[in-house]
C-alpha cells in the first residue's frame, strides 16, 4: 500500500473559478497569501511525518523563491505546474514548451536538481504535450483525472489507459493519475480539492479505503489557498465557481490533520523511482 500526496502551489487569485473577475493582468496587484499558507502545509507533513511533491507555478517561483527553497530543504519534491496557470489546451504546442522551458529552469535553478514531474493547470493534459514533456527530459505527468463532474479537465485519448493508478505511457515517462472511484460505472473524484473539503471525512476516508483496496495506490492533492478561509472574497462570479472555490474552507485544515493521522504520505518521485 502506498499513498502519495500533491500540493498544487498557486496563489487565490490565480484560480480559473475566479478568471471571470480577476485578469492576468491584475494578479501583481493583489495581496499575495501563498507563502503563509505553504507554510501551514509544511508545519502539518512536518509534525506529521509525510512528505508531498509541489507543483509550482513558474509565476509564484519567480516571485517567492524563498518558499520554493523551504520546500525543498524540508525534504519534499519540486516539480512543474507551468508558469502562467494557462490550460494546456489553450496553447499551441510552441506555446507550450516555452512556459514549461521557463518554468523548469526557475524550479532547476533554485534548487540545483532537475526536475522530473509535471502536472498541467486544472488537470487540462493533452495528448500532444505528453511529448513536449518527454523532449525536456521528465519522467512523469500526473494531470489525468478521469471523472465525470469537471468539463475542464483534459483528456488522453491516443493512448491506452488501464485501471492502474501509474503506468507507463511511453518508454520511461509514466502517468500519475489522480484516484477516483467507480460506482456503478460512473467515476467520482475522490483525490483532493474541493471534493475533500466538500464530502464528509469518515464517507471520503471510506473511498480513500476502498481505492486502496483495489489498486494498492492513492494520489491525494490540494492547494495552499484551500487552507486560507480569511482570503478575499470577490464577487462578480457564477454560483458553481463560488461554490466550488469557497465551499468548507474552514474546515480544510482539521480535515487535513485527520488524513495525516490517518495516512503517511509519500512524494511522487518515491514511486517513479522504483519504476525507472
């Protein structure tokens, strides 16, 4: 059995529910919270003993290199989430690569390791930045989240997905996927975000439970915002994105310390360096 836990790092203005009110432009503008929440998430797997691989924003790295050094010197893994938050999708493939060359390189050259994992903004993965990814030398994505609730995530379909939480997609590159659960042939996400804060501990500790039953392996993830209840609140959005961004976030951080409790997490790379 093996559990394996993500931080995906962005700061609360930088999510796509709130796109609608705040632009790209306006983001050096607003009060940033990431680094007092980071810190929050690394006391936690500290006092807990569990490790986590960070996906970092390019944005964020260039900004608080401070944090993205503490990271690492307490022993967890670094690795990509793109630079400006952008869907994977909505670029073009020469788009793309320059935002993950960019990124990389911050990420490589403030710890002095390379990067080896990648994890596209909303999970938006397409097929041809699988070899994007493997022309710049990483060994995994974890961005495939095969649910049913979520219109923008991304999808793989040139290449053949089993049941197993990681696999091989081409040789040496592997897919991390993020754990759902299947009941009665419909996927519900069961991994993370708003769908931790959202259902009730003792039902989602039962599908953290019975995935691990099935497959041996669970990808758990959240954001450092997520731990943040006192973050502005800004209006001007539609329900569903208030409600999926808002919902129960006073809540995140006692929900956390139970999964801890619960679990001892390990990062990504433990698990793709059995493999390679």
């Amino acid at each position: 059995m093996k559990t394996f836990l993500s931080v995906d790092v962005e700061d609360w203005f930088q999510v796509d529910n709130l796109k609608q009110a705040i632009t790209r432009d306006s983001w050096d503008g607003n009060v940033s919270r990431v680094e007092r929440n980071v810190d929050i998430i690394l006391d936690l797997l500290d006092k807990y003993d569990s490790s986590a691989t960070f996906f970092i924003l390019g944005w964020i790295a260039d900004r608080f290199p401070q944090v993205i050094k503490r990271i690492h010197q307490q022993g967890h893994e670094i690795a990509c989430h793109g630079y400006n938050h952008d869907l994977v999708y909505s670029l073009t493939p020469e788009r793309f690569r320059e935002d993950v060359i960019k990124t990389k390189n911050i990420l490589e050259d403030s710890i002095g390791e390379k990067i080896i994992g990648y994890r596209a903004p909303n999970f938006s993965i397409t097929d041809w930045a699988i070899d994007v990814l493997i022309s710049l030398g990483f060994k995994y994505d974890s961005s495939l989240f095969l649910t049913v609730v979520h219109k923008r995530y991304g999808k793989l379909v040139d290449y053949e997905v089993p049941k197993n939480s990681i696999f091989e997609l081409k040789e040496n590159f592997y897919q991390v996927m993020l754990s759902y659960n299947n009941y009665a042939g419909i996927k519900l996400p069961w991994s993370g975000g708003f769908y931790f804060r959202f259902i009730p501990y003792t039902i989602f500790k039962s599908g953290i439970d019975k995935i691990i039953r099935d497959k041996g392996i669970y990808i758990f993830y959240i954001h450092p915002w997520e731990f943040d209840p006192k973050q502005p609140r800004v209006k001007n959005i539609n329900y569903q994105y208030k409600f999926r961004h808002y919902t129960n976030l006073k809540k995140t951080e006692s929900k956390f310390v139970h999964l801890l409790n619960d679990y001892k997490f390990l990062p990504i790379r433990n698990a793709i360096s059995e493999l390679l």
